[in-house]
C-alpha cells in the first residue's frame, strides 16, 4: 500500500524529530560498547560512516518527493 504524500510527509517529520536521534543514541551506545579503538583508524572510520548512512536506505522511499509540490492537490498552481 504507497502512502500518501500528505502521509509521507508526517512520517518523514517524525522520523527526523524522534527516529534519528534515537537511532544515533542506540548506534552510538552500541559502538561505545565494542573494541574499535583496536582496530586500525580506517576500519574505524568505515564502520561509522556505515552506520551513519546505513538508515537512510530502508526509509528513501518515505522521503523521496517530499520536497517537491503536493502531487494530489488540484488547488495548487504548479507554475
């Protein structure tokens, strides 16, 4: 079932006010607890920016378009 632009949108907020920062204390309290400082600086590094970007992914769909104008809104002067 493809969600509403109007829908989309909420969750898109709701994902940005509430989900990433909770996403980013739960990696961060995970990572915190794991040996990196062992391995070398470049492994390291690789691992955070995977998971810095690795949510993006599954939720690209809930924000793709939602900063273009409200397809389903015929009052809307697309000019």
């Amino acid at each position: 079932m493809a969600l509403s632009y109007k829908a989309r949108k909420r969750w898109a907020l709701l994902i940005l006010l509430v989900g990433i920062p909770v996403y980013l204390g739960v990696a961060w309290g995970v990572l915190s607890r794991l040996s990196l400082w062992q391995l070398p600086v470049m492994l390291e590094f690789a691992i955070y920016v995977f998971f810095g970007v690795i949510w993006v992914f599954p939720l690209k769909p809930i924000f793709k378009g939602i900063g273009q104008p409200d397809p389903e809104d015929p009052d809307q002067d697309l000019s």
